[in-house]
C-alpha cells in the first residue's frame, strides 16, 4: 500500500467527479483527458502515480432529474455513472480509481470528517439567509448575483459568474467557521499552489475580503437525496463537502496510517476554483490535513461564445466525435487546440483542418516518407555512417539533431507547467522539421548515385526513422493508439518507448544503436486518413 513498508507514496492526481443529472459531454471529457495525459507522462518518465476520477450523485440537482423520470435516484445514479465510466473507457482515461459518492466508503468517510469538524469546533447553528443557485450547488452573496429575465420574460435574479438561476433560501443550518481560516489560506497561497498563474491571482483577489461562514447542511425535507448529518438526520451534508471529500476517501481516509493523505493535486475547470481553492483548502486545514499540493485549473470548451453545459443545451457530445475523428483525433485536437488558460471554440471546420494538417500531412507524411517501401526498399532500420555527412548539409543536420536534442526537455518543462497544448505544439514543429531535412536532402535522388550518396541517404532515413521515433514516444500520452501504430511500424521494443535512460540519436554521435540493420514491423496502411470537408 501507498506509503507504507518503504514504499514511496505514488501521487494522487485527481479529476472532478461529474454529476450525474446528465450525459457526459466534451467538457467533460476535456477534464479527464488533461489529467489522463498528465498521469500517462508521469508513467513514462518512469514515475508512478493514481489517476482517480469518478461521479458526484447527490444533491437537488439529481434527486430532480431521477424524480422527473420517476426513477429511483440510485437507479437513475447508477445508469448515469455507467455511462461516464464507458465514456472514459472509450476515450482511453487511464483511471486507476473510480469513486462514486453513494460508495458507502466514500459515505464513512463523509461521517467521519463531519466529526473531526464538529470536534474542532468548527461547526455550529445558525440561520442561512442568502441565495442559493441549484444549478451550480453554491450559496452566493447579493454581490455574485444580478437581474436579468427569463426565457418568459419575467424578472429573476442569476449568479454572476455563470449565468443560472437563484433563489432566495432562508433556513436554519449547520454552519462552517471559514471565516476563521483565512489566515491560513492565505499563507498556503504563499506556496503557489494554483496553476496556471492568473487563477492563483483569481483566489488572492478573493482572500481580499473577509470570508462570510458557510451553510454546510441543508434540511432534508428539501433535500433528502445526501448523506445525512451524522448527529442530525433531519439535515443533509452540503453536496460540496460531500463531494470534495471524495479525494479524501479514494486515498483510503480515514484509515490514513495505510494511505497517507498526499501529496495531492487536483485537476479542475474554472467554474469550480472558488470549491477548491478556499472551501476544500480550509475544510482539510479544519480538520487538521495538509491542504492540497497543487490545483490544475482549466478553461472551457463555449460556442459561439457560451460555455458549452447541459443546463444551456449546448453541448458537443463526444460519441459523435469519436465516430468523425476517431478516438486519438479527438484526443489530439482537445488536447492541442485546447488551453487551459483561455476559453477556446469547438468547430467542426477548426477539428477537420487541424487534424488534416498535423495528423495526416505532418506525422502521417514523415512516417511515409521513411517506411515506404519505394524509398525503404529492404524495409529496415538503415546504418549510420558518421563520415557520410557531405559539408553542404552539416548545418542542416547540425540544427535538426539540436532540435531533437532539445525536444525531450522542451515537452518535459511544458509538461510539468501543466502545458499539454505546447508540448504537442513543440511536437509537431519538430515533425516539420524532420520533415523539411528529408525533403532538402532528397535522399530518394542520393539513392541513384554513387556509393558516398547511397551511403548519406542511409544515414538520412536512418535520422527520419530515429527522430520518427522520438515523436511517437512523447506523443503516447496524448495519443497512445496512433503512437503505438508508428512504434510498432518502426518495431521499437517496449523498453526504448519510455524516457528512461533512453539514447535517442546515439548513432550519430558515434554510439551503437541497437536498431540499426534491424527489420521493421509489418506494414500498418495510412496513420491518420484525410478528413473531407463534410465530415
Ligand atoms: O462541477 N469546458 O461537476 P460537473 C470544459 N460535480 N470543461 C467543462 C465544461 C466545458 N464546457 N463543462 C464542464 C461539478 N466542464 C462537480 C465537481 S469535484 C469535487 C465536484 C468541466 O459535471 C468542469 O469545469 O458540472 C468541471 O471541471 C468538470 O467538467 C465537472 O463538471
């Protein structure tokens, strides 16, 4: 177990958990895709870590959508869960853990967590009197709201922040002292715990102000669908708390001698950064746990300007666009088109160019150019003579083996800054250039000479294949299935698909390569066919 015996605690990296009141959707699987290549990277650096992810089930918000179907909410639950876990499946999410909150560990650890606040005193009762938005399960001040009308044209109040409905609630609680825990937030952000930076500065700007205590109950005559208060079942924990403790239980909480609770980092969108990063920080601190490590913020998916969500009817669903683009297309065009920083449109037209451009032409033409058997007639890895390099194309070869040199650190620091985008980014332009030094070399002409010629346009197809080689390795975790295709084709042994102690280009500085002479695999057709336009 984690932690225990000497062993080292592999990190916990965490997705929200999806409520399950509708289908999944793209943004959805957005969330669990960054995490997905975030857990897959740390694996081929040869580090271990637990992917967790899994559906939030209680609340208003589900106990409506089952009531209006008349189903019962844990069958309703159930069917819902389901479908996220096939949709993450599908998509290739490599979870490790998958938690529902109506678990009934995930239930103890609920139990268990009330009482530790309850016993550092930081729940009592009190009124709530303020407004509540369902749609987002949050308690807003007069502030975070603002008029607007509806559909009908009738006067109502919405959140600020997202747009839905409110309403005025007015109920005796159990309340959390948050407004005691600033101190402490505070001096947690000092660590820098929020990334990319303009949330961290989000969160600060929050702190400004005095934080008003929260309702942590609601009165299960109006919400039954929860866990109830340990001490009280007339009330129903919060959905939020039940929901953030989620990352507690999944870590094995409270038997955390086995487990221990850290170091974490939660992935998250934007919409939900106040619940994680001043609600979950100081319900753990309240409870005496080390508030988490690092929080992945990312933006959203919108059309034509909106958020894409369920409640605005708005949303792309990912079966179709599997179906278009196949599951490595669509995880390539989120993954590269997508940032975490700023929102980004979804359209057809932008998916179909992209992946044509990248996927096809780039990475498809590059694996064409060194294994067609017209230009690679005895289908193997050539041999690389050091002394074949004619003078006129030093500097070429010089600059291309210095971008691949570089390539590995530059996915590594984009990587870790939580920059999936630019590292496919730093991808794709080395395709290029592998690409361009193929063509400008004209190794299928060199062929036709004589023996000094022959011997260069071995060395050519031999750089094409080994810096093929290295892009297929540090594309596995954005696209495993394409990627496998392309090392399968170059028949690289499972030991030289990661990142540890591998030599790439050892060849040309005068190493042995352990491929040269070698056949490659089986012919494996066109890696990424063309889109048409109507697609
Ligand atoms: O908020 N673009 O669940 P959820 C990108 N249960 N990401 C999007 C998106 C979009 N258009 N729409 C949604 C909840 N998401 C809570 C979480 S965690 C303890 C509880 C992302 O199903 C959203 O930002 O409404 C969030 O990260 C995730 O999907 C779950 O949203």
């Amino acid at each position: 177990r984690a932690g225990y015996g000497g062993v080292t605690t592999p990190q916990l990296l965490t997705t929200p958990i999806f409520y399950v009141n509708a289908a999944p959707h793209l943004g959805h699987v957005y969330s669990a895709l960054l995490a997905d290549v975030q857990h897959r990277y740390s694996a081929l650096c040869g580090r271990g870590s637990r992917l967790s992810t899994g559906t939030d089930e209680h609340g208003i918000k589900v106990q409506q959508a089952a009531a209006a179907l008349g189903w019962d909410p844990l069958d309703f639950c159930t069917l819902v869960s389901q479908q996220f876990r096939t949709m993450f499946d599908t998509m290739a999410i490599s979870y490790t853990d998958f938690v529902r909150t109506t678990d009934s560990r995930h239930v103890q650890a609920v139990c268990h967590f009330w009482k530790k606040l309850e016993e550092n005193g930081y729940i009592y009762k009190g009124t709530y009197q303020g407004w509540y938005c369902t749609a987002d399960e949050a308690f807003l001040s007069e502030e975070q709201t603002r008029e607007s009308t509806d559909a009908e044209g009738q006067k109502v109040r919405v959140s600020l922040e997202s747009g839905h409905q409110v309403h005025w609630m007015s109920e005796e609680n159990y309340m959390f002292r948050l407004s005691q825990l600033r101190p402490k937030l505070l001096d947690w952000l000092q660590t820098e715990p929020i990334h990319p930076s303009p949330f961290l500065r989000i969160v600060q700007q929050w702190l400004e102000e005095e934080l008003p205590d929260l309702s942590v109950s609601r009165q299960s005559n109006r919400v039954s669908w929860g866990i109830p208060v340990p001490s009280d079942s007339s009330h129903t924990v919060y959905v939020w708390l039940d929901a953030l403790i989620n990352y507690l239980s999944v870590a094995g909480y409270p038997d955390l001698n086995f487990a221990p609770w850290g170091p974490s980092t939660h992935l998250l969108g934007k919409d939900i950064l106040r619940f994680h990063a001043i609600y979950w920080p100081a319900f753990l601190l309240a409870a005496d746990l080390p508030p988490p490590k690092k929080l992945l913020v990312h933006s959203h998916w919108i059309c034509n300007g909106i958020k894409m969500s369920k409640s605005l009817q708005n949303v792309v669903d990912p079966t179709e666009c599997i179906k278009k683009y196949t599951r490595d297309g669509l995880r390539y065009f989120l993954l590269r088109h997508g940032s975490p920083e700023r929102d980004c449109d979804f359209t057809h037209d932008t998916v179909r160019k992209l992946l044509n451009s990248e996927l096809a032409d780039a990475l498809g033409g590059l694996l064409n150019r060194c294994t067609a058997p017209t230009i690679n007639p005895g289908q193997c890895w050539p041999y690389y003579q050091c002394k074949s390099v004619p003078p006129a194309a030093r500097n070429e070869l010089q600059r291309l083996l210095a971008t691949f040199k570089e390539l590995p650190n530059l996915v590594d620091r984009y990587m870790n800054g939580f920059k999936a985008n630019k590292a496919l980014e730093a991808i794709d332009s080395s395709v290029r250039a592998s690409n361009a030094f193929f063509q400008s070399q004209t190794p299928w002409k060199l062929f036709k000479g004589g023996e000094e010629d022959k011997a260069w346009a071995q060395s050519v197809l031999y750089i094409t294949l080994e810096s093929l080689r290295l892009c297929a390795t540090l594309l596995q975790p954005a696209v495993p299935g394409l990627a496998k295709t392309i090392l399968d084709r170059l028949a690289v042994p499972p030991i030289y698909r990661t990142l540890t102690g591998n030599h790439f280009f050892a060849a040309t500085s005068g190493e042995k390569c352990c491929f040269q002479g070698q056949s490659l695999g089986s012919e494996c057709g066109l890696l990424y066919p063309r889109l048409k336009a109507d697609t």
